[in-house]
C-alpha cells in the first residue's frame, strides 16, 4: 500500500529482539565469539531506549516492525523511514570478526525489515560496514548495492583516523560508483581501537556524548581539506546525530583558513563551504533548543538549513526529537524542505 | 606615563629577539639540550608571523617593547596589552626541562617586558606553566603571585588529558588562591607528548589549525562537566584564541544534555552555561567572518557577547585581528564591553 507524502524521518533504529537474531547469521568462530552490539566504557547512566517503545510483547525498543510502523511511522504521518542498525562493530580490533559482524546486520536487516514487513516500502536500509577493512565494506557494499531499499552506506564516527585519509578511499569508490550515500553516526567514538575526539579520553557519559560533536567536525574538515570530493565528484555524505548548531560556525573558520592558507591545499578548487553545499546533507536530532527561538533560526539561516537540512527523530532513543516539538514554527517552505524535500532528493525517492 | 582609556589587547606575543635570551635564563643541563621553541609537525606553510610587525633592527616580530608599542598599541589607542610568550614547554615528555623553560620564559617576561620598558604599565604578563608536572606548575604560579605586572596564568591547549580531570587541581586552587585567572591559549595540541582533539591525527596544517577548537571544546566541556567551579568557586577561566562562534552553539547541547543526564553529575547545582558566565571569558581572535554579518552579531548575541568576549589582536601573527576592522559595526555599550570593560573587570585593572 503506497502512503501519501508526508515526512521523511532520517535516522530511526531497528534492533533485534534477541542476540540470536543476529547469530542466526553468523558463521563460526563467529558465531560463538559473538556477544552483542555493546558499546563498551560510555554507557547512559539512564535508559538509552525509550521506555513507551517497548513492543507489546515486551522485546526491545524499535524491534518490531509492525509496531514501530504504528507507534511512531503513523502518529506522524512519516513516508519513509531510514533505518541505522546499531551493529557496534568499529571497535574491534579484528576485521574479519567486525566485517562478519556488519554482514549479519545487512542480512538480517534485509529480511526482517526491508524484503519482509515492507509491504509498503516505508522501511529504507542502510549498509552498515566495518571501516577498519575498507576493501571488505567495499565487498559488502557491491553486494547489497542494487536492492531496491538499501538506500546507504552507515557506519560509526568512532574510528582510528578522520574519514578524509586515504585508506578509506576505496568504500569512497564503492560509494560513488553505485550512487549510494557515505552516512556517519556516532558510535564507538573513543571505544575499543577508536580514538577519542576530546583531549584524551572523556570522564563521564555527558562529557563523552556532549562532545560526539567533535568527532562530526574532524570527520568533515578531514574530507573537506583533503579533496575528497575532487577525487570522488559524485560522492555524497550525510552527517547523521552529529549535531546541527556548530556546522556553520566551523565553516566559517574553515572557509576564513583556506583563504589564507590555500596553498597548502592546491586540489581545492572552490571555498570548503561550497563542496558542502554540493556533497553534504546533516540530519536535525538532537537539535538544539536555545531559550530564544530567534537565535536557533538565525542559525539556521547561517548553516543553509533549506538545503542542508533533514529531519531525523532519532527513534527510539531516551533523546527522540518529536516532529511535533523538535523546531520551533518554521516558514511553511523550510519546513517542508527540511522534512521532506531535501530526505527525497538526496536519497531518490519517489 | 599614563595611558588615556583606549582597548584592552588580551593576546599579543611577545618574542625573544634570539633563542640566547632564553639559555641566559635556563641553568645546566636545560641550557644545552634547549634547542628553541618548535611547533613540532604542524608548522605554518606561510609565514606564522606578519613580515611588517619585524623590528627596525631585522628582530623577529614581536621582540622589541619599544617597537611593539609604536607599531600596534600606539595605532589602536591600546590601554593594556595581555602578554602570552610562546614557550612551547607543554609537548615535551621531560617534566623537569618544560618546567624549566616556563621558569626561563616568565624570568625573561618579567625582565624585558614588565619590570623594564614597561614605565607606562601597558604590558601586562601570563605566568607560563609546564601543566606536566601540576604541582611544580603550582610552585611557579606561587613564586610570581604578587607581582605588580603578572595577571594571569597560561598553558597551552595542547595536553594529554582534559582540564577538568583531576591531576590538574594543584594548578588550579594556586590560581584560586593568588586570583589569578587560568588562560587557555592553542598550541602543542597533536605534538609530542600530547593527545590530538579530533579522530586520529591531522593531516595539514589548515585542518589541524581549523579544528583546534575541538581542543577548547573538549578542556571546556570537561571543566564544566567534572565539577570544577564547585570545587574552585574562584577560579576564573579565559579560553585564548579558541574561536568565539563555536561557544553558544555547544552550550546549548550541554544545558541540553544536563538536563536529561545530570544524575551522572550530581555535583553541579547550576546549569553549565551558568558556570560559564561566572567563571569563563573568552577573547575573540580569530573571530569569524561570515558573508551576512548579521549571522555573525546574532551569535554574539546568543553567547552574550556583552559579557564573555574580550578583545585580542594576536599582533604579530599572520591572523592578526585589526581592532578597527574584525568586528562588523558594533552598538557602542557592546563595543565598550568587548574592547575595554569586560578585560577591566576581568583582569581587575585600573
């Protein structure tokens, strides 16, 4: 049954209602080794899922594609639904187990949310990867790349390097050569192998999870200054859950640097800001709400957040923007770019 | 000869003329292992410092009081320039010789900056500190506590671990005690002993220039979050060319998270940005630019401008931000604030 337009929610997470889920397609040692997506030593002190998400049978958060579908797609009104597994596998050290790992989620992703339970096509799935072997998620991307509800590539902004370094330049290629997003959220950030975005390693879960911010902007200044996308011009990358306030204030410093710095930089051949015009998209939870709804809008503004911009409710987390509540009142034809034309461009939607 | 009200200047460098008046300074066996201060791997491509702020006699930029005085404060009508020597102790794994060479840098300040050529008291000086070694650190901000001239104490961004931990608080009840603010100014960050503020370490100098707001990101956060102004409810914090726009923008995400998570840290009894107020400043080279200066006065009104920021040139580099034209055209009582009074009040000068 196809749903009338309505909103596109860019970051909503799927989990399995057991670790056997995900077993299931894990192959030995795998298999046996395998002890579920933790997320290591920055736990949330509170409940990190939403209590009212938990299925009436009493699984897990978001583990039920029926009930997800009217407990949060139809309350809305919500079209599509972007789907970010939470695979946790950037952390560890061994890239056989973590690509393993990534390739259970995809197919347990396929099956139980996007070739089954999709009737009506509302559930669009990302291709999660383990980075830490970028010619294995350049496999695995091939081998999803084609299915009709795999709209992305996801992984975790926790790595050991800033995404703009060559290594990585091979899931880049993948990426570009089937048209499918490069989508960083965070995780794993400062966890297992990762490095830390702070000045060592953050004390508390507040600190940690207040300044995931950080790792978003290394992410992005790396591949802005390093030209990949003069290398990969059809490249496109969403910065998921990162944040959305501290975008334009860091291109401004960006932008002011590379006039006075560009000769270190001769393969940019426009401003830093103008290849994000062109190549990137940030998804809006968590949005900040300042007092003054006018300072939130002048940034907005700043940041280009009619072109830029989409909505994402970040369902089912304790810290879930409600489409409802998330903005203040928007002028009718920002709202509707930022919660629906801008998702269905840059993912092609129909 | 008193100087008529006019700017406070709060970052401006003074240079040594040669590496020997720093030797002349260090004792046996710092005297011949102390090679200068190097940047370490992140090093300007262009020229760090401005070619015409050279003195008459071919001296480097910044090295003649007499000099300095005639070609910046004398120009801008500048009351008081805040001194901030670039020892580049903070890098170094050996805590004894960085301890050394901040002892080197505040003898020489004290000598050629502040007791002598220094008759109009425009030059005001930082206590240098090998934030290595905390409690020696605390030993040298105690052997300058009382001097007429020295105002503040300063380390460099650049450290292994965030300033809100632990280890650090010798340093902090010493500047508690003496009123001496702690200024927290770029430098050593990613180099020798010290952990990079972004994942992995920078390729270029732009981007690791760019994202050394990551590194006053994480000290501030941190600061806040452990409980640092509880602990020391006199001591004041000025954040020193960390880029200003960034600052509203992430505490609007930390009061956010406070609100949801502050079982984690119950020790706080105020919001963050309430912390801030009370205890922070920061100084507004390298202020950004954006296209739409209303963008621009918008955020200094959501970070209350008014009274956190304080003006600074950072004569003689290459960013150097004229008093005349960094700012966009200010209402006279916030030009007021920012240029003179929130530095008077801060510093407590006459």
């Amino acid at each position: 049954m196809a749903r009338k337009q309505g909103i596109i929610d860019c970051d909503v997470h799927p989990y399995p209602t057991s670790i056997d889920e995900i077993k299931h397609y894990l192959e030995q040692p795998w298999k046996e080794r395998y002890s579920g997506a933790g997320r290591g030593m920055y736990n949330n002190p509170v409940n990190n899922g939403r209590m009212d998400a938990r299925t009436p049978s009493g699984g897990p958060s978001g583990s039920d594609p029926a009930y997800l579908r009217r407990h949060h797609l139809d309350v809305y009104g919500i079209q599509y639904a972007i789907l970010m597994p939470r695979a946790f596998c950037n952390w560890l050290p061994d890239p056989d187990f973590a690509t393993a790992i990534a390739a259970a989620y995809n197919q347990w992703l396929a099956d139980k949310w996007l070739d089954n339970n999709n009737e009506d096509g509302v559930y669009k799935g990302s291709i999660t990867i383990a980075h830490q072997d970028p010619l294995a998620a350049a496999k695995e991307i091939e081998k999803w790349a084609g299915h009709p509800h795999f709209v992305q590539v996801m992984t975790d902004s926790g790595s050991r390097v800033a995404f703009g370094q060559r290594q990585y330049y091979p899931i880049f290629e993948a990426c570009q050569k089937y048209g499918l997003p490069f989508a960083i959220h965070p995780g794993t950030d400062s966890v297992g192998i990762n490095d830390a975005p702070t000045v060592g390693y953050p004390t508390h879960f507040i600190e940690w999870f207040t300044l995931l911010s950080n790792s978003f902007a290394s992410h992005l200044v790396s591949m802005l200054t390093e030209g990949v996308f003069e290398r990969f011009p059809g490249l496109q990358v969403v910065l998921v859950e990162g944040g959305v306030s501290w975008l334009a204030p860091l291109m401004w410093r960006l932008d002011a640097n590379y006039k006075a710095l560009r000769y270190e930089v001769p393969w940019l051949k426009k401003l830093p800001s103008e290849y994000l015009r062109d190549h990137v998209r940030v998804t809006s939870q968590p949005l900040e709400r300042p007092n003054n709804d006018a300072h939130l809008l002048n940034i907005l503004d700043a940041m280009d957040a009619e072109h830029i911009l989409m909505f994402a409710s970040d369902y089912p987390h304790f810290d879930f923007d409600s489409p409802k509540y998330a903005f203040p009142k928007l002028p009718d034809a920002l709202y509707q770019r930022i919660f629906y034309q801008n998702a269905k461009e840059f993912y092609h939607l129909e």
